[in-house]
C-alpha cells in the first residue's frame, strides 16, 4: 500500500471511530471511505483491532510532535506547567486524542486498554513519566524529587485530570481559560519558587526532546506497515 493510500485508510479509519465509535464501525465501513476494496484493508491490518490501534498509535505519534514542535519553538516549554497547559489544548482540540485521554469507552470501546497496540500509546507515556520528571528535578524545575517522592505521580494525575474530565464544572469557560488554569495549579503546586535561568532551561529542554524523541521512534516501531504522518 502506497504512503498515500496508507495514510488514508488511517483517516478514514479515525474519522469514523469519532463519528460512530469503535463497535458500530467495520472494516466494509472504513474501506469505502478511504476508497479502497476491504481486502487491501485487511492486507495490511489483518483485524478491526490491529487497524484501530495503529490509528490510536499514530494519534499518539502526532501529539508527540506537536509537543517537540513547541519545545523546539520555545525552549521555555520545557517548563512543567506550560507543557502541560500546552498538551491540554492539543488533546481538547483533537477528538480522537481527547477520547483516548480522558477515556471514552463510548466511542473507543475496549481499544485503547485491551490491545497491546492501544496500551503502547497510554504505556508507553505512563513509563516514560518517571524519566521525565526526574530530569526536570534535576534541572530546578520541579520542587520535589520523583526519586523520593512516589506520592508525587499521584498528585499530578489528581491536580491535571480533572481539567481533562471536567467539562460540567467549567462554566463555560475557553479551552484557553482552563488551560491558564491548569498551568496556574502546576506552577503553584509543583514547581519552586524561582526558575532556572534561559540557559538552563535550553539544556533541559534538549535533553526532554531527546528523551522523547526515543519514545516517538519505539511507538513507530509498532507500525512497520504504517507510513508516518505527513510523510
């Protein structure tokens, strides 16, 4: 299958499970979308599942790059609460990304938990957390030490989910409102008081590309047959 043709059943694929969710939408469904006949679907993606889960995997891949795109823009991102604030825009702005990181068992079904490719997209950030913010302690941006602190995996969940959850209790606040908001509780809550200087900020911001960049390259790993994004 051409990078093209590739690229197109993928988002045949996506704008049906947001449309329909993953148990009402087949195959026979995404092929006629993307144009091409179910048996060059299944060539390449020999089930529902496999075919849905390279989807969630490179809905994960493209957040990734949006996120390397603003460290690379601005070093200065590197900080905790704006990366956080920035990621939340992202994924409210993008249905696919909002379902699978709030949850939608509606429209994802058992996909993003119960396949191995599904769980490589939420696994994968989840064990690559711990990385991450051990190397913002050890560049002054954060004011505990993850090392020592097992609680403080909990307590940024707890303080970040709700922003993601909370739509009811927004009051109709802009995505943008609630975004300053979440960088507000961060910055307060899990941050010192004085930042480290510009330069210090450019090395951890390198060194947070480079670690993510390592996880972008293994979630493309688990799609040998899947052409990348835009490419």
């Amino acid at each position: 299958m051409s990078d093209e043709r590739g690229n197109r059943v993928l988002d045949a694929a996506g704008e049906l499970l947001v449309t329909f969710g993953f148990r009402k939408v087949t195959i026979a469904d995404v092929a006629a979308r993307a144009g091409v006949g179910k048996g060059t679907v299944y060539l390449h993606w020999p089930s529902k599942l496999e075919l849905f889960g390279a989807v969630l995997v490179r809905e994960g891949i493209a957040l990734g790059r949006a996120h390397l795109a603003d460290l690379r823009a601005d070093p200065g991102t590197v900080v905790l609460h704006r990366t956080l604030a920035s990621s939340f825009l992202t994924i409210m702005r993008r249905p696919l990304a909002r379902a699978l990181y709030t949850g939608d068992a509606g429209l994802l079904g058992a996909l993003a938990s119960d396949t191995k490719i599904g769980r490589s997209v939420v696994g994968g950030n989840a064990a690559y957390q711990p990385h991450h913010l051990g190397l913002l302690h050890r560049h002054g941006l954060l004011a505990d030490d993850p090392a020592t602190d097992p609680g403080l995996y909990y307590r940024l969940a707890a303080a970040t989910l709700g922003f993601f959850l909370g739509d009811e209790l927004a009051g109709g606040a802009e995505l943008t409102e609630r975004a300053d908001a979440l960088a507000l509780v961060v910055r307060r809550a899990f941050e010192p008081a004085e930042l480290p200087s510009p330069a210090r900020l450019a090395v951890a911001a390198a060194e947070v590309d480079a670690l993510y960049s390592g996880l972008l390259d293994e979630m493309g790993r688990s799609l040998p047959d899947t052409p990348e994004e835009g490419s």
